[in-house]
C-alpha cells in the first residue's frame, strides 16, 4: 500500500536527495511527511530518525529509536542507536544498560569484537565498577584484545587501592600480570 501512494513515494525521495546532501533538517521535514501517510512504515520512520540524529533532535530521535528497536528487538542497529543517544543526552546510566544489552546480544551472536567495544563503552560510562571491568577483560580474553584493556584496568588497580581497598586492587592486579606477563605498567 505505501508503494501505490504517490505523496509517501516523493516524500521520501526528497527526504533521500536532502539526505545525501547533508540538509538533515530538510530530509527530517520530508520523512517526516512520509510517516504522517504511513505512521507504521519501518523504512520511513529509520529514515526520519535517522535524519533527526544527524540534525542534533536528538531527544525526539531517541524516541523514535526505542520505539523501532522495541518493534525489532533483534535489530541491534537500533539498540546502537538508543545507546548513542542515551549517551548524547547525558543519561549515562540509562547508555551503560544499553551498551551492556548491546554486549549480550553481540555476544550471543558470537561477534566477539563488537562485543568487546560495547564492554568499552559499558566501562567507560561506569569506570570504578570492578564487576564491569571484568566482564570487560573477559570479553577481551575471548576478542583476543587483552592488551587495549590491560593500562585501565591497572588503573582500575590503583584507584581501588586509593580507596584502600587492597583486597580487590591486588586482585586485579594478579589477574593482570597472568593476562598480560610482559606488560611493564
């Protein structure tokens, strides 16, 4: 049905050549005008998210993101997405589930690396959790990328012997030298 309209058909057109033109503003109008014919067109609704993330309407973008990830939930594009945008909007806890979802979900999928880059980004938004960090040496174990994780989590070492907690800062760093013996730090 969306195929036969002709005012869904051109609107999306000139929401593409605006779009590949970079006018985000202009593309989101057009997009826009196509998911008022068509509110449950998946493709319309990508492309007006789409273009409100590139415009900075990020709020309204984030909404519609959820919105789509929701009615796809194996579509881990827009689970990126929400993440990015949680993480944009400075909800930093809300971004840290998201990438932590968006790591299971890559890892159930056997997609060690980007698996390990969601870890990151969980680590990077919550950075004194040693229980995060682990799962992210774990990833890293297994993504064979234990050397771009070794400096941080020595320094996750030294701040929790900072807070005197040596206990888990020797842990670490045991863990540490077993993972990484010719490491210097």
């Amino acid at each position: 049905m969306a195929m036969e309209n002709k005012l869904f058909q051109e609107a999306l057109k000139r929401g593409s050549a605006h779009a590949w033109n970079e006018q985000w503003d202009k593309a989101a109008q057009q997009y826009r005008l196509a998911v008022q014919e068509f509110p449950e067109d998946t493709s319309a609704r990508t492309y007006l998210a789409m273009a409100l993330y590139k415009s900075g309407a990020y709020l309204e973008s984030l909404t519609l993101y959820q919105s789509l990830w929701n009615a796809q939930p194996s579509n881990l594009t827009m689970l990126q997405r929400v993440a990015e945008l949680q993480e944009a909007e400075g909800d930093r806890e809300a971004a840290a589930m998201s990438y932590g979802r968006l790591a299971d979900a890559h890892t159930r999928r056997r997609s060690l690396r980007d698996a390990f880059k969601a870890w990151q980004k969980v680590v990077e938004l919550t950075p004194g959790n040693p229980l995060l960090w682990n799962s992210l040496v774990e990833m890293a174990v297994q993504a064979g990328t234990v050397k771009e994780v070794i400096t941080g989590y020595l320094s996750l070492a030294r701040d929790l012997a900072l807070q005197s907690r040596f206990q888990e800062a020797v842990q670490i760093v045991e863990k540490a030298e077993k993972l990484d013996p010719g490491n210097p730090s």
